[in-house]
C-alpha cells in the first residue's frame, strides 16, 4: 500500500451523454493542503462526490485514506470529514444541537462529543454562538459552525468545498489561519475554492475546466513557468486559450 | 433474521436521528400545526358539517295510529328545520319504491298504539326506513330523527314523570353497511394517519435533499437504512397520538361508539401506517424538493384516500376501472377494518380478508421504497 493521502486514477462521472468529470488523475499527499480549482461547472463538486463515495463514479478509480473508493466507501467514511457547497446544518437547531447529532451519526458517544465540541469551540472561538439557532447567526459563523461538525470525529483528510463561498475576507483569513493549523497536525485537507488569493495558500492546485484537469503544480512554479504576474492572470490566459482552441 | 439486523443496527444514531426529527416537529410551527392541529379541525369541522348539513330534508310519514298524538309527533318533524314533508301524499303500499324514486329520503312509519303506549308508559317502537345510498345524509337522519322524537317526549312529560320507551327503529335501504350515525370518524381517521405517515414523511426527508443535510448525512459512517428508521420513528409516535385524539375528540363531541378491540386497532393501525410511510419514503426518493413532495403525496395518498376508499364515495357505484384502482389504495381496506372495530366489534375473523390485503400492499410498499431510497446523491 502506498501512502497517499488520495489517489485517483482516470476518474469519470457522466450524466447521460455529459462528461461532468472526464478521465481525471491526481495524488494529494498526507498532510498536504491542496486546492481544487476551476470555474462553475467544471465539475469539482462532482470529483469530491465521488471520492466522498456520495456518487458511483462511470469510470476509473482510486483509493481515499487507503481505501478502495468503489468497494470501500463505509471505509472511507469514517477517516474523512466532508463540508459540502451548501450550508449543511440544520437551521432550526443550535450550533451544539447540531454538533450533538453528528457526532452520534459519526458514532461517537456522549462524552466524545461534549469533549470535542469543547475543544473546537474553543479553537474556532465559537463559545458565544454555539447556543443559538444557526439560521440566526452570520454566514462566517455558520460556516465555522460546519467545520466544526465535520471534524468531530478527527476525520484524516477533510474535503472542503467552497468552505469560505460568500465569506468576507478577514473571516476567510481567520478560516484559512484554522486550515493551516489543521494541516500542520497532519489532516490532509482537499479544498475547493473560486478566490485566486486562497488557491496561492494552497502548497499545490489542481485546475479543471469542463471536467479535466488542465493545470497542475506548486501555485509559485505555475507563475513562474508561465510567467504570468498572478494566479489570476495565469488562469483567464489559460481558459481563454482552450476556449479559443475549442472555437 | 430480523434480530441480527436489528443487533446491527447503530441504535445511539437512530435515537439521536429520532430526537432530531422531534425538534424539527416541534420548532416548525407549520409542521406542527399539520401534525396536530389540522386533525383536531377537520375532526370538528367534518363532525359538525355533517350534522349541521341536513335541512329539510324530505321524510314521509305512514300514520296508522291517527291520534292527536301521533298528528302532534308529525308536526314536530315538520316543524324542525331538518325534516320537510313530501310534496304528495305517497302511496302507502310500496314504500321501497317511494324511496327508490327519491320522493323522500326516508319514510317514518307509525304503527297503531302510540297514544296508548304514551298514556300508560309502555315501550312503542317507530319505524324509520332510510334511503342508505348517501350515507353521511343517512346517518345525520338518524341522529336528528331521535333528536326530534327525544324534544316531543321531553316537551308531553311534565318534569319527574317517568319517560316511556319510546324507540326507533332504524332499516337503511340500499346500503345495508350503514349502521350508525358515525360514518365519518373511522374515515376521517384513515386519511388523517395516511397523511400524517406520508406528507410529513415525503416532506421531511425532500427538506434534507432540498438543503443539503442529506448530502451530509450520507457522508457520515451511518448506514441509510438507520436514516430511515430514524427519521420516520416519530412519525409513527405522532400518527398513532393523532388517532387517539381523533377517537377522543369523536368521543366527546360525537359519541362514537368503540365496540372492538383497542389491540386488534393498533396493530392493523403499524400495518397500514407503515405501508403509509413506505409511499412517503418513495415519493421523497422521486423529488428534489418539499413543494413537489407535497404536492405529489396530496395526488399520491391523500386523494385516493378521500376519493377512492369509500369515505365519500361508496365503490360499487365506480366505474369499473376505478373499482380496480381503488383495490390498491390501502385506505379502501383501512377503512372497512375501522369501521368494523369500531362500529360493529368486528374481531380478526371477520377482517381477515382485509388484514391479507394490508399486509400484502404494505410489503410491496416497503419493498419498493427500500429499493428506491438512495444511498447516492444525484
Ligand atoms: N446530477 C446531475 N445530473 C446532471 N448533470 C449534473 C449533475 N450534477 C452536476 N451536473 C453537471 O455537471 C457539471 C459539473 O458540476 P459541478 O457541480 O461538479 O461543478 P463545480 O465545478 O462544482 O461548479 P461550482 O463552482 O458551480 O460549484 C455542471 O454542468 C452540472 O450542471
Ligand atoms: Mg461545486
């Protein structure tokens, strides 16, 4: 067995006739931030379906925490944490309602779960916020709240997608500060994200568009390879160029 | 089988899955008013609709008596706002007949001796011959028809004397089933625990697609099947505390009669509720989203249930096709159980045939929406 934290090999999921994620390969290394990006409906909430085993890829395959991703989801599921594009708690429940029943659906008993959401309220500071009704609270909070609740079981590798979506910048900072310490402790963490100064705290990034991956590498050789100014710049060049060369 | 299923079951999840659908009912105002509210109202609406529905309605009388008294209980009928007289005197040799050509809805005979019976006490029995094919307006004149003999009795006796025992004796024609004025509660209670086992269940689980918990759920080391179980636990909890307030509520205001058996009631009750839950379960499996839920249960489950049970309608009028629909409609069968244990004191052996067809649909039902519920998102 290899030690990769995943590795995917020719992954495909089609709906119908529609290549929503085409013939992808990739490795993220164990303790490893690594971003995923690529414009809307390249097809990254697809690729991170799969590897969460929440759909049945059409093609290829690969493994998550050294589990089989097409044979061995249950597996898989209790060594990763997940936190999809939608707000996933429920609204009319209060943040510790919430942690309370996941952390029962991850399996962990009572005094597991007062102990980790003691210790994550603390660290994501969210003593003050953790006793009223989600739906109440500002969208950084809820998404902290999220975070939370997908790492109450201490998952190996979290897969993040969109986590700071709609989030103004310094509560993307402090999201990002948590992301780092998180990664130093050695959780692997997969992240999706649409802002270009994210993707650069990210140690390597994957690009898709239309559902293969088109870029690959460490953010600061990419820019220095292409020689582009930024990240940005690198992008709008690169799609503009497949746009053109489909046209 | 079911043992070391049930060992394998993540029982701490299933509770905290259960604990949570209960806030969920409890923090939703509208859930809550559908859950226990609606019941209530409809009870109360649909009993006193029915009662207060019946105004003059055409009843003739064959008075062989022919004495003051019997002249003054006439007048008492015509007098009500309830009952009305024929538009012609009717022909007394064939009473079917009158009824069967709708010249009155229903026939009160008098038979010679009422005034003597009145004078000294003596027990004396009315005949009242019922046009059945309605049956809720057959049942109201029932209840009105002894309300009216009951005022005539109450307004001759001076205060202390003791009433004589004067009865009715009600013959339904057409719909020989009919046998008490309390049709409606058994079917009130049919489509109330269908729609509280599959709306609420249908709309419950579209709401976790629809917002992305399920999605998140699904992520979790919990297996589906213990989702389920979860999620729908409280709902049973409410539907069977659904139906007991009906039956309480019914009591009290209606009177209906509970002449069965209570355990014969909840066990045919798990069948059908659970039957009921399986379509909740496949309807959610084919939505995205709680409006298209509950718009598909309201076509799925509860017009059926209305139309096509018997409540309403009864069905063998239907047309043919109909008649084969309605033998996959569980409330068709639920009803007639209901209605057994309560109005008549059936017991097993007389609902067999029905407890077959219960069970046969809600293995079907449970199959198909174990095999439909998914384990993926799409
Ligand atoms: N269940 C489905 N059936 C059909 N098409 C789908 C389905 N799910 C996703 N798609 C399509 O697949 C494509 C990729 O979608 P996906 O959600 O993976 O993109 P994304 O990169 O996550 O985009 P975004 O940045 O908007 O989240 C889109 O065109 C989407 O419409
Ligand atoms: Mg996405």
């Amino acid at each position: 067995m290899n030690n990769h934290a995943v590795e995917i090999n020719d992954l495909s999921c089609h709906f119908g006739s529609f290549k929503a994620v085409d013939r992808i390969s990739l490795t993220v290394e164990q303790g490893e931030i690594f971003g995923f990006l690529g414009a809307n409906g390249a097809g990254k909430t697809t690729a991170i379906r799969m590897l969460c085993g929440l759909l049945i890829p059409s093609g290829g395959g690969g493994q998550v925490a050294g589990f089989d991703i097409l044979k061995q989801s249950e597996e898989i599921k209790k060594n990763i944490g997940y936190m999809s594009q939608k707000f996933s708690l429920y609204p009319d429940l209060t943040g510790r309602e919430n942690l309370n029943f996941y952390g029962a659906a991850y399996g962990l008993d009572k005094k597991q779960i007062l102990a980790r959401t003691e210790e994550l309220s603390n660290r994501l500071q969210l003593a003050e916020f953790i006793d009223r009704p989600t739906l109440s609270l500002p969208v950084g909070w809820r998404q902290r709240l999220a975070l939370a609740a997908s790492l109450l079981h201490k998952p190996k590798i979290l897969f993040l997608d969109e986590p700071t979506g709609g989030v103004d910048p310094v509560f993307r900072r402090k999201f990002w500060q948590i992301l780092y310490q998180l990664a130093e402790e050695g959780v692997t963490i997969f992240v999706t994200t649409h802002y270009m100064d994210e993707a650069a705290y990210c140690q390597r990034i994957s690009v898709m568009h239309r559902g293969q991956i088109i870029l690959r590498g460490k953010p600061y050789d990419l820019i220095e390879q292409h020689r582009a100014a930024n990240l940005e710049e690198l992008f709008i060049d690169l799609i503009r160029g497949r746009e053109n060369a489909d046209a | 089988m079911i043992l070391s299923v049930a060992g394998k079951m993540p029982m701490r999840s299933i509770r905290f899955l259960a604990l949570k659908e209960l806030y969920h009912i409890l923090r939703d105002p509208r859930s809550l008013a559908i859950a226990i509210a609606m019941p209530l109202l409809m009870t109360f609406l649909y009993g006193y609709a029915v009662s207060l529905d019946i105004n003059n309605v055409v009843i003739s009388v064959i008075d062989y008596d022919q004495t003051a008294e019997s002249r003054q209980l006439i007048d008492y009928y015509y007098r009500s706002t309830y009952f009305g007289p024929a538009d012609y005197e009717p022909d007394r040799s064939d009473p079917e007949g009158i009824l069967r050509r709708g010249d009155a809805i229903a026939i009160l005979t008098i038979k010679s001796g009422l005034a003597t019976a009145l004078e000294n006490g003596q027990e004396f029995e009315l005949g009242l011959l019922i046009d059945g094919s309605d049956n809720t307006l057959a049942a109201a004149v029932q209840g009105y028809s002894e309300g009216v003999v009951n005022s005539y009795l109450m307004d001759r006796m001076p205060p202390g004397m003791k009433m004589p025992g004067i009865s009715i004796s009600n013959q339904v024609l057409f719909n020989p089933d009919l046998e008490s004025s309390h049709f409606f509660v058994p079917g009130l209670l049919a489509i109330i625990l269908m729609m509280i086992s599959a709306l609420l269940t249908s709309i419950t689980i579209a709401r976790e697609k629809e917002t992305g918990t399920m999605e998140q759920l699904l992520t979790a080391p919990v297996s589906p099947m213990a989702i389920l179980i979860g999620k729908i636990i409280p709902y049973i909890f409410l539907a069977f505390l659904d139906g007991a307030l009906i039956l309480v509520l019914a009591r009290i205001l209606f009177d209906i009669p509970f002449a069965g058996s209570g355990l014969l009631l909840v066990g045919f009750g798990l069948i059908y509720v659970s039957a009921a839950l399986s379509i909740g379960i496949l309807i959610s499996s084919l939505v995205k989203t709680q409006q298209v839920a509950m718009m598909l249960a309201l076509i799925m489950t509860m017009l059926p249930s209305v139309m096509l049970s018997g409540f309403i309608f009864q069905i063998k009028n239907m047309p043919t096709f109909l008649k084969i629909i309605s033998d996959i409609v569980p409330a068709k069968f639920f009803l007639i159980v209901i209605r057994g244990i309560l109005l008549k004191g059936a017991g097993i052996q007389t609902l067999g045939i029905q407890a077959v067809y219960l069970l046969i649909l809600m293995t079907i039902l449970i199959i198909i929406a174990a095999l439909k519920f998914k384990t993926k998102v799409d």
